[in-house]
C-alpha cells in the first residue's frame, strides 16, 4: 500500500483533509465505545414510551367506546323494564368519568319514579358536590334537584344554588331561570317572579316550550 504522502497527484491539502477524516472516525470510534450503549438504551426509551403513549390512547378509546355502548344498553333495558337495568346502571356509575355521571342522574330518575324521593334528591346532591364528575353534569344534578325538591325546599337556598347557572354561558341557563322564578313565585316574590318570565317569554333564544310556559305563568301572575 502505498502510503498517502507518496501517493501521487496528491496534494498537502489532501493529506491533511484525510487524516482529519481519519482523526474523525476514530473520535466517533471512541465515542461510540464509551456512549453507545447509552444511547441506545435511551432510543429504546424513546420508542417503549412512543408505544406505550400510542397503546394506552387505543386503550381509552377502546374503553370508551366500551362504555358508551354499556350506557346505551342500561338505557335499553330501562325502556324495557327490565330487571337488570338496576346492575347495569350499578355497574356504570362505579367510575369518575361522564358516563358514571350519566348512569347516576339515571338511577336517581329511576329513585324517584319508584317514589323514592327522598333517595332521588340525595344522589341528585352526592352528584353536584363530586369534583370528580364533568362539570355540566353536577350542574345538571342541581337542576334536577330544585325540579324535585321545588314544594318543599328552602326557596332562597334553591334559588342561590341555581343562580351560578343562570349565567350568560351557562348551558342549563333558561331551566335555571324558569326554577327561580317558580321559586320566587312560591316565596311570594311576586315582582321578581314576573321579571323572570317576562324575560323569558321574550327571549329568542330560550327553547319554544318554555317560552310559551313563561307566557302562561306571567299571564296566571298579572291576573292574581
């Protein structure tokens, strides 16, 4: 072999420019002895905790659509009457996501259609103060439980309990303001009242149903 220095049509330059690359490879050489493990032990890291990220999200979805298909089943064999809806629903609410939340407004429903009313209104109240249930779903609970508590509940404590959900951006907005002004009806708040439903009888936005109740209420209101 003939060494580079005398190989011919070679300049200095390209000496130089070849032991550098010599000099290169050896450092990768080295480096690579002394980190090479390391690094591939982190790209095993990387790639185990790409997959398992990718595995646990199929996992959710799967879970999900798992539950999703549970819930609707109970919904079935509640509209059926069946026996088994008790522990499906039982089942369901046994977790912290929405379709627990779901399937405890259900067995209150059900509480209060066997005439349970007092157990009704103590799941509608357990599920309002869990954190842990998707907000618009506690808010609901609260809605339901001046719906069923509106004869014989504190009218002022039913009445600062919805008040947060009779805000602009609240989605339980017209059913909170229609429940205070029941409530304000049965408190003998007769202005306040009529204020209410005033403003829902003209409100486009408010559900046609009950803007024709507000009308009529605020008619039975003037005429009393």
């Amino acid at each position: 072999m003939v060494p580079p220095a005398e190989r011919p049509g070679r300049t200095v330059a390209d000496i130089f420019r070849e032991i550098d690359e010599d000099l290169r490879r050896d450092n990768l050489t080295r480096l690579w002895q002394r980190y090479g493990t390391t690094v591939v032990a982190a790209a095993v890291v990387v790639v185990l905790a790409t997959a398992a990220t990718v595995g646990w999200q199929r996992y959710e979805r799967s879970q999900r659509l798992q539950r999703s298909q549970d819930y609707a089943a109970a919904v079935e064999s509640i509209a059926r009457s069946d026996a088994a809806a008790a522990a499906a629903l039982a089942r369901l609410a046994d977790g912290d996501d929405g379709y627990a939340a779901l399937a405890r407004l259900q067995q209150a429903r059900l509480r209060a259609a066997a005439g349970d009313a007092e157990g009704a209104l103590a799941q509608y109240e357990a599920l309002a103060k869990d954190d842990d249930a998707p907000r618009p779903l506690r808010d609901l609970a609260v809605i339901l439980l001046a719906q069923h508590s509106l004869d014989t509940a504190d009218p002022a404590v039913l009445m600062a309990r919805l008040a947060p959900l009779a805000a602009a951006d609240s989605p339980w907005r017209h059913a909170a303001l229609e429940l205070t002004g029941l409530l304000a009806w049965r408190a003998g708040d007769a202005g306040r009242a009529r204020g209410v439903f005033a403003a829902l009888a003209d409100d486009l936005e408010a559900p046609p149903s009950l803007r024709a109740r507000a009308a009529e209420i605020l008619a039975a209101l003037a005429g009393s």
